[in-house]
C-alpha cells in the first residue's frame, strides 16, 4: 500500500519473523500470498522485492474499495435499504467528501 517502494528490496523471511515476533511459518505463507497476487517477486539468491508494476497499488485499492462496497450492501440490505437508497447514501458520502476537500483546498 505504498510503505515500501517498487524495487525495493524488502526483509528476508526469518528477519521480519524474528522483527515482527511471529513465526517462520507465518511470514512464508503471507509472503507466498504476496508473491501469488503480484505484489513481490522472489529471486532465488537474490531474495525479495516490491513488484515493479506501477499498477499495483490502484490494483490493491480496487480490490479494497470492492470488499468495501460489497459490506456497505451486506450493511443496506440487514437495513432493509434498496439498493436505491444505498446508492443514495453512498452518494450524499462522496459528496460530502468533495465538499469537504474543496473546502479545505480554497481555505
């Protein structure tokens, strides 16, 4: 989500273990997810890096923007909202959010 920057080499599987207190076992696997979504590529000898796609983190924000979208139904339909109405929320967020950024642009 941008804390490292494309290319940039990142810990060895046991440094950031022993950093961040967890298991070998933990690491490996989430950097196995990582390594299978794009997001790092591993080079044996060389060890790990940020992907070099400049595309990654629109791609990381869609995907969270999705999981997001998708609670807000979940959250309007246990509301007995119609999708409508869910839109309409959504909406009146954005913008406020609009408003408020204009607001503080020209402040």
């Amino acid at each position: 989500m941008g804390d490292w920057e494309q290319g940039k080499e990142i810990p060895s599987i046991r440094q950031l273990a022993v950093t961040l207190r967890v298991s070998v076992i933990t690491v490996k696997r989430a950097y196995m997810e990582l390594e299978r979504d794009g997001i790092i590529v591993t080079q044996q000898g060389k060890g790990s890096m940020v992907a070099p796609d400049p595309n990654l983190g629109a791609r990381l924000y869609d995907q969270e923007l999705a999981k997001h979208i998708d609670r807000v139904a979940q959250l309007g339909e246990l509301l007995g909202l119609t999708p409508k109405e869910v839109a309409s929320r959504v909406r009146e967020a954005t913008d406020r959010l609009t408003k408020d950024r204009l607001t503080k642009e020209y402040s």
